[in-house]
C-alpha cells in the first residue's frame, strides 16, 4: 500500500468540502418542504456559487416554492410550458449546467431531481471533471444515482433531521424532568422520550459491496485504511450513506455489521489516529 496513500485520501476530503458548487434545483419534480436539509446538506460538500430552480412560476402546484426561495437567496428561471406533456424546465435547466461548465466558475454540480433525464448531463458534466451530486428521492431511476459521484436520497435527509428534532426533545425533557422532580411528583409524570426508530436491515448486495472495497484497497496482510475504503464504496455504489441505515458515520455502521477488525493506529509527530479495517475471515 502507498505509504502516502491515507494522507492523499485525507488531503481530497478536506479540498471537498471547498468545492465551488451551482445548485440547480427542479422545482416540478422535488418538493419546498425539503429546502432547509437539502441546503445544509449542500454545505458538506462545498459553497454553492450559483443557486438556481427551474419551473413554471405561473402554476398553483409550485407556489409552496415561491415562499421559501428569498429565504435561501435562489434565483426562480421561469420557463413556459409550451407543449402538455412536455417538460420545458428540464431543458432550461441543462442549457444552463452548460453555460456554468463553460463560464469556468465552479468545480461541481448539485442536481436536485429525481427525473432520469438528467442522466446524461450528468454524465457530461463529470466527463469535463466536473464533481457531481445528486439529490433526490428514493424513486430517482437507477441510471441518474449510478451517473453521479455521489447520491443523497432526500427521505434520509427529512429523517435525520427528525431524528436529531426528537434527541433534542428527550434531551429537553430530561433535564425538566431531574430539575423539578418534587413538583412533577405533585403532577403530572413528564412526557416519555421518544422511541428511537428502527434502523433499516443492510441489504445482502451492500454488505458483499463493502467486503469487495475493503479488498479492493487493503495491503498485504488484508488491512485498508477507511478513508480509502469509503472512496471507493462510493464509486462502486453513489448512493450509499450510512444514514440510510440509521448511522450518521460510516465506522458506527461498519462496527454494528461486525464483519470487520478494527485498529486505529496513530500518525507519527501528530494526535491524528487513523482508523484501519479488516475482513474478519481474511487469515482464516
């Protein structure tokens, strides 16, 4: 394994999130109520330079749109449509992901839609060395997720949310709980916490996914450093996160699989410790 192999990993996760991005956004096709995740989540990944959604503002279904948009400073492109049936905003949309490729002013897209024909810009735009991310919702046909450098399903985004809403909540209600225990004695018992929700199986194909990953990338002896592993679990699969399994990180994930050793081990003149991973049945 290259000896510089972990620090180059490293180095290309740290320049992500300095990414100049244009989020385009299809107004027809994702809902308002999804705004607030879907611009934190932009945020992981890099600044987003241009901010643009693409419908026809004259339509009823898309007023919910038009109350959030100042919120987030995105710029509504109008566009007509001009034949039933057809989707003009679509095209609107990809003539301008081409215009931006060529102004030279970003480093990558967000695409948020779950409509397939953005399939091939997509593809373009990562042909011209474009970084590109899409968003969507579980229903996004399989060929627009696999055109992607990465994927996020919008539902995980809503529920993670959800979650931290209700941890927040129990927190809150802990802390009221143990301060005034002699008055709720006299009262009403506090709300219960809410009940954590069930973490979705991991299905059979991911689970071979991850163990040909860590193959892919591991040494002699079988170990892979994780930052490599994750690399390249996303190039086999866009749309893997490990919030679509109830895990905000990919080791607590991993860990709960237990499929794999674990050994952290430290980087020489600093506090940084590296986390290495191995097929349990690798000597065997």
């Amino acid at each position: 394994m290259n000896p510089h192999g972990s620090e180059t990993s490293m180095q290309a996760l740290r320049n992500l999130s300095d990414l100049r991005l244009a989020v385009l956004i299809d107004a027809d096709n994702i809902s308002y109520s999804h705004i607030n995740n879907m611009m934190v989540e932009v945020t992981r990944y890099g600044t987003p330079t241009f901010k643009r959604i693409y419908g026809d503002w004259t339509q009823p279904n898309l007023a919910g749109w038009k109350n959030v948009l100042l919120d987030y400073a995105i710029t509504p492109i109008q566009q007509y449509s001009y034949t039933k049936g057809k989707n003009a905003s679509d095209s609107a949309l990809i003539i301008d992901a081409m215009d931006i490729l060529y102004s030279g002013k970003v480093d990558g897209f967000c695409i948020v839609s779950s409509d397939s024909d953005f399939t091939r810009l997509a593809i373009r735009l990562r042909e011209a060395g474009m970084r590109v991310i899409g968003m969507g919702e579980k229903k996004t046909p399989k060929p627009f997720i696999t055109a992607c450098d990465r994927f996020i399903f919008i539902e995980v985004l809503s529920d993670n949310a959800d979650q931290d809403e209700d941890e927040d909540s129990g927190s809150a209600s802990a802390k009221s709980a143990h301060a005034g225990t002699e008055s709720q004695n006299r009262s009403k018992s506090p709300k219960p916490v809410p009940a954590k929700k069930r973490k979705p199986q991991v299905e059979r194909h991911i689970k071979k996914m991850l163990h040909l990953s860590v193959s892919d990338v591991a040494d002699e002896d079988g170990w892979a450093f994780l930052g490599e592993v994750g690399n390249m679990i996303l190039k086999k699969e866009p749309s893997f996160d490990p919030r679509n399994y109830g895990f905000t990180k990919l080791t607590p994930l991993l860990k709960d699989l237990n499929m794999f050793e674990f050994d952290e081990r430290s980087v020489k003149g600093s506090n940084v410790r590296h986390i290495y991973i191995r097929d349990k049945h690798a000597n065997n």
